[in-house]
C-alpha cells in the first residue's frame, strides 16, 4: 500500500490536489489508519499554531498597553 507523504497530506488538506488525486487519497484513508493519523497531527498542528498565534498577539497587545500606561 503506497502512504502519502506530508506534503501530499498537505495539499489534500488545502484542496490542492485533482478532484480525482482526492478521490483517492480520501478512499486510501478510509483504509489506511497510518495516513489517517498522520493527517489528523497535521489538523492538530494546525490548531496548535493558531493558538500560538492569538497568544503572541495578545502578549502583544499586553505589552502595548503596559508600555503607555508606564
């Protein structure tokens, strides 16, 4: 069984990918438990940058306003 690598993961994710690269890849992970994982750690990661993100904003608004009160 051929896995897909990250990349390819990534442009299924991103609907990069032929209508028909998709068809399969989404039959390859109803199948394959390997690929299915690794595509939902890519979800995760995704979640987990976001929420990096809003904190660094917020750190940064934090830190705008701590220095005009000062």
């Amino acid at each position: 069984m051929k896995h897909y690598t990250k990349e390819e993961l990534e442009q299924y994710r991103k609907k990069e990918m032929s209508i028909i690269r998709r068809i399969h890849c989404a039959a390859h992970l109803k199948e394959c438990a390997s690929c299915a994982t690794l595509l939902a750690e890519l979800d995760d990661d995704d979640a987990f940058v976001g929420k990096l993100r809003e904190s660094i904003k917020r750190y940064d608004e934090v830190g705008v306003v701590q220095k005009t009160t000062q």
